[in-house]
C-alpha cells in the first residue's frame, strides 16, 4: 500500500542495526509517509541526530526532559501524532522495558503513552534473543498485540550466527505496510513454532547420516503461517533451500540439537513438526575420520534412539502448545499409522503422507496428504507443497481462534 500522508514515528534504540534504519526512514520518505524519529540515549552512539534529523527532514526527539519539546510537542502528543509507531532496532533492553511497563526515558514513555499500533523489529546478539528473559518478554509484548518483524537468521556483527538480525528495511516496510491496511491477519499475535528438513547424525567428522527431506513442505509452512501474521520461528535442518522471509530460522544438524531449539524457542501457541527427524543416532562417533583398510576391518555402526521431538512438545509439563501437529511420512497403510502415531504421541493432529518413492513427494514440488483429526481424517487433493501450507496455516488459525 501507499504510505503517502501517514505519519510513522520511528524510536531507534541502541543496537548495531540503527544503520539500516536510516535506510528505512529513506524509503518510508520515497514512498510519501512523514517520519518522525525518537533517539534512545544508547541509539545516539550508533546513529547520529544529525544523520536522522537530515532524513527525516525533522528535528530528532531524544529527551524525556526538555523544556523546548514539552512546549512544542510533548511526549503525550508525540506518542498520538503518528498513525504507526515503529521501533528499529529494538534492543533486549527496550523490549524489556515495554514488557515490564517502565517509562524511565524519551522512547519507553512514547511507548508506554502511545495509543497507537506499534510494530517491534527486534536486533540483537542470538544469546540475548534466546534468553529465557527475552523469549518472556517477546511473548508478553505478543499477548499486548505488539506486532513484530524479524529477527532474521545469519551472521551477526558480533561475529556470533543465528537468530537475531534486524529484519531488513524492505521487509519492515512490507511489515508497515500491511499493519497499516489494518487487514487484521488471523494467526497475528501469535507464535508458531515449526521444525523443517531432515537432520544429520554424524558418523565421525566427514560422515553422517541423513534422508531425502528437502525442507520444502515445512518451510512452505513457515512462510504461510507469517502470511497469516504469526510470528514464526523455524527450526531447520540442513536443507538446500532458501529461508522464507520474516520468519526467525534456527539452523541445527542433529535431532538432539533440534529438540534443544525447539524447547528454547517455546512457549508457542501451536508448533508443526514437519522435519524428518532420524529415529536414531550413531554410538560412539568416531573422533578421527573412520580409515579404509584398517585393521579392525569394517565399522560396525551401533545406533542409539533419538529424542522424539513430536512427543517431548505435544507432552510438555509447562510450555504445551495450545496445537500440536506432527507429520507422519509413511509407505504402507499411511492413515492407518498416523491414527496411530497420533494416540501414541500425544499430539492433537497429525499430517499423514505417503512417501513411497514412486509418489515423488520426498524432494519433490508436489504433496497428498490426509489430515487426522482425532476420529476424523480429510483427504486433500494432490497440491503444490505451499498449496497445502496455506491450508495447514488457515486451519490452524480458526482452530487457535475457536480454541480462544
Ligand atoms: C557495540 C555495541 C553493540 C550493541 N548492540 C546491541 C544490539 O544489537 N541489540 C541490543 O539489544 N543491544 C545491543 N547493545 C547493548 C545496548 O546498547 C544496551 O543494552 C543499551 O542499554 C540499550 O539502550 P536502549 O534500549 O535504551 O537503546 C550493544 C552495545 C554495544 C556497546
């Protein structure tokens, strides 16, 4: 949508990724909405005033005491003056402060005064954004109907990889965009965690071993449930794909490094197992690459059981998922082994297909699955993956929505 005479109010707190909000100020600028920008006194050692001032094409607002400011535009009117507020970067700290309700400076009592929409775009080191502080926090400011952008997966400039890059100014112009069509999406405010991809368990070093998942169904989910406004957090396997966008990846190689992300990444109010976890892992991998030749002749591979993921979530003493949905690749008898996966592991729905080789599905664009709802089951039509995840995604929202 156009942005021509909104008024966007931008609070830039004090992370590395204020530099890429002066980017965003320029682009809201192009595309015609005015912009108004509050410094935190931590965001002034990244960005300067002048540098914002010259973009916003304003003074920039930084002090909660100033006489000047309270004369011309209070803080009170400066929380209202806007049709959205933005905060880019927002640090640990900040969000921390929103959570809590503190107003102690400038940006934390716009925010608190505010009556305004208000749109997060969290950055920050990925130790901090899997802090069990900030993981609470995120999920109050969530329950508030705060809406949230990002973070994004990748290298850091902390030196660190992960889950806590600022979301990037084109997506948090989409991201302001879409807030300010007012459309209310049916999975906002909510947070949905979902597993994609297939794991490796490692032999030794150069060794490992994997299967045909290529991640394409569960990450067609991931992207459909963010379409749909949730806030989404991907756990993934080694795949070959790309990330979608807005949604925060966790990258992990093993089953037990995947089930550690997935109780980080909890509470959630609906988690899709859709990864091709391995059942099983090596036993005493070897610490040097395994020798052709040697001699103790060939390896013999002894296995250990793996975590079960799907169980350890749809089972959880503190943090369950209001919706538990597990995938159930199958080759014979495919319902009838869901029915049962379903009973066995708790969980609330499962996504049965058939994953014979000749059906193509494993790797492929395509899938027919069949929906076990408890005693019911639904048999879709083949669809391409992101067809069956924008099912999946519009399905989980009513049932979250009659769930209340
Ligand atoms: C070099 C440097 C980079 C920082 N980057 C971040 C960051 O990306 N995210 C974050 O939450 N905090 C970051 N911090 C810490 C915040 O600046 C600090 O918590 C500050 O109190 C935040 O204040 P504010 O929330 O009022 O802006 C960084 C600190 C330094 C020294």
């Amino acid at each position: 949508m156009t942005l021509y005479g909104k008024r966007i109010l931008i609070i830039i707190a004090g992370g590395i990724a204020a530099y890429k909000t002066l980017e965003l100020i320029r682009r809201l600028k192009d595309d015609g909405a005015s912009v108004r920008a509050v410094l935190t006194k931590a965001g002034r050692e990244f960005v300067t005033p002048l540098s914002v001032s010259a973009l916003t094409e304003d003074k920039v607002y930084a002090e909660l005491f100033d006489l000047t400011d309270e004369a011309e535009m209070g803080h009170i009117e400066l929380s209202r003056d806007a049709d959205l507020v933005v905060v880019a970067p927002a640090t640990a700290d900040l969000l921390a402060k929103m959570a809590a309700g503190l107003a102690d400076d400038l940006a934390s009592t716009v925010l608190l005064a505010t009556d305004k929409p208000v749109l997060v775009a969290p950055a920050m080191n990925v130790r901090m954004w899997e802090h069990a502080a900030t993981r609470r926090n995120m999920a109050t400011l969530m329950d508030d109907g705060i809406a949230v952008v990002g973070p994004n997966s990748g290298a850091m400039a902390c030196g660190e990889f992960g889950p806590g890059r600022m979301a990037e100014p084109a997506e948090i112009r989409a991201a302001i965009g879409d807030l300010l069509a007012g459309g209310a999406k049916p999975l906002a405010g909510r947070h949905v965690l979902i597993t994609s991809g297939p794991t490796f368990e490692p032999i030794d070093p150069v060794r490992y071993i994997a299967n045909r998942s290529s991640g394409r169904q569960g990450h067609a989910i991931a992207a459909a449930a963010a379409a749909l406004g949730a806030r989404v957090t991907l756990v993934s396997g080694p795949v070959a794909i790309a990330d979608p966008a807005g949604v925060t990846v966790v990258r992990v190689e093993t089953a037990a490094e995947m089930l550690a992300a997935c109780e980080a990444a909890l509470p959630a109010d609906a988690a899709v197992c859709a990864a091709a976890v391995a059942d099983w892992h090596v036993l005493d991998q070897a610490a040097e690459k395994l020798k052709k030749g040697s001699n103790a002749g060939l390896p013999t591979l002894r296995f250990g059981e793996n975590p079960d993921i799907l169980t350890t979530i749809a089972n959880h003493s503190s943090a369950r998922p209001e919706l538990v949905i597990g995938f159930a690749a199958e080759t014979e008898n495919v319902v009838g082994h869901a029915r049962e996966k379903l009973a066995r592991k708790g969980c609330d729905w499962i996504v049965a297909n058939d994953v014979s080789p000749e059906t193509g599905i494993m790797g492929g664009a395509d899938n027919s699955v069949h929906l076990v709802t408890g005693e019911a089951v639904e048999d879709w039509p083949k669809l391409a993956k992101e067809e069956v995840a924008a099912r999946l995604a519009a399905r989980i929202a009513a049932a979250l929505d009659a769930a209340g």
